[in-house]
C-alpha cells in the first residue's frame, strides 16, 4: 500500500512552531520502533552514532515505523554522509547529521541528500518509491522536498557558523544536542543540558533558524524541557531514549509494586 502521505508528512508538518514529538531508537531490534510509533509521537528516530543500529537494522526499522503510519528519521554516523542517501532510498523521511560545524560540513552533508540542482544525490531510490507509490519521475521531482535536511549544533564552532549553515540551500532544519553543546560551552568541565548558557544557546538556535525560515529541532532529555521548548516554538523534540524510557517505566512499575510510589 503506497505511504507518500507517510513519508512527507514531516517536510510537511516540520516549522512555524510545529512542536512535533520523536521517539529516539537506539536498541536495533526493530519492533521497539513499530512500537513506539504506535505511541502518540509524530515521527520515530532510529539512531546509528550512538545507538546499535546498522544499515540493516535501520531498513527494517522503517518499513515497521512507516507500517504503524509514521515518518522515520535516521540520525547517522560523524561524517557518513553516504548513509544520509542510503536511508533516504530506504524510504527515511528525513535525517539528522552531527557534528556539522561549518558550512563546508553542511554542503557536504546536503550534496548526499538532495538531487542536483540542489546537491548530487546518487539514484537508487527503490524502496522509497516502492512505499511512496510514487512513479520514478514524480519521486525525481518531489524527492528533495520530502527529504528533510538536519544539521546538528553542538559545538562553539556550529554555532559560530549558524547562519552560514542555515542559510544553505538544501539545510531544512537544525537540531541542538543540548548535551554536546554545554560539555563544549563548558570547555569540558560538566554535561548539563539544563544550564543558563546552553538555554540561552537554544533560544538563540531557535530565533535564528526561524529568521531563515528554517526548522528548529532539539533533543530534550526531560519532557519538561521538550514541553518548555514547544511553547517558545520549536519545531521538533526528542523525549529521552527508548533505552531511558524503558529503566523510566521499570523503575515506575517496581516502585508501586514495592509500595514505594
């Protein structure tokens, strides 16, 4: 059965303050992704720089997340930017590129996931247009624009060179690593994502992503934080991980087993 509504639903939804929700998927069996897709969550994200995920475990993981109605993300290694095409021709929505600290990085980043003009997107696309039911001429045409393009800021160097990325042709969105980014803001003394600077960071992330007209997106350790961030107008938050989210509910269950609750 064709996904095209499936797959461009995040280019479609993604800006002007969508406060759209991601699972993160960092364990590679695929049916932890189907599941959480099931959940209230607007996309999934299936994470191969720090997760267990390979190029196997992520095809499988997109077909499990596009059955259950949702578009899948893939965040890939540092520097693999050859990855960004092959998910992409497995049919991912869109993908998130770390560790992009100049526009150089950024220009490499987009010239594997778009089709030239835009970049030089080698073709290949036969599960994408398999679950897009899409003919190969229409995916040639619509292709750049359902592909979504982000570019991770976590480092003194990704923000000095913010709006130069943002500016890119092809770049659709940014997403902050709070994390990275207040280990690099703190010249490697403490991980706090909740600290004033890297707040400060987020907002001024977020402001100069929306005066390009670009996405804002940010992974969110708590959902407060990720609840705090959609009414300042991000666009797109990760809740945690699938690895986080199951110790969380765990130790929920226990404690009330044990009367601790």
């Amino acid at each position: 059965m064709p996904h095209l509504s499936t797959i461009s639903a995040l280019s479609n939804r993604i800006g002007g303050g969508s406060g759209l929700l991601t699972a993160w998927v960092g364990m590679s069996d695929p049916i932890i992704a189907g599941q959480l897709a099931l959940e209230d969550f607007d996309a999934v994200t299936i994470d191969m720089q720090h997760g267990a995920n390979d190029i196997t475990s992520v095809r499988l993981g997109i077909s499990h997340v596009t059955l259950a109605g949702k578009p899948t993300i893939v965040r890939i290694p540092v520097n693999d930017f050859a990855s960004a095409s092959r998910v992409l021709d497995l049919g991912a929505a869109g993908v998130i590129a770390p560790m992009i600290n100049s526009k150089a990085d950024a220009e490499a980043f987009v010239s594997f996931m778009k089709f030239p003009p835009v970049g030089q997107r080698s073709w290949g696309p036969t599960v994408a247009v398999a679950l897009t039911g899409q003919s190969l001429d229409d995916y040639l045409v619509k292709g750049n624009a359902m592909a979504v393009a982000i570019a991770m800021i976590e480092t003194r160097e990704a923000l000095a060179a913010l709006d130069d990325i943002l500016a890119l042709d092809g770049i659709d969105a940014v997403f902050v690593g709070p994390s990275d980014l207040s280990i690099a803001l703190s010249n490697g003394a403490n991980v706090n994502p909740g600290r004033a600077d890297v707040i400060d960071a987020l907002d001024h992330v977020m402001k100069r992503a929306h005066a390009h007209k670009k996405a804002a997106c940010c992974f969110a350790p708590s959902p407060t934080l990720a609840k705090d961030l959609a009414k300042k107008g991000y666009d797109l938050m990760a809740i945690g991980t699938d690895f986080s989210q199951l110790r969380s509910g765990a130790r929920a269950q226990i404690d009330i087993a044990r009367g601790r609750a």
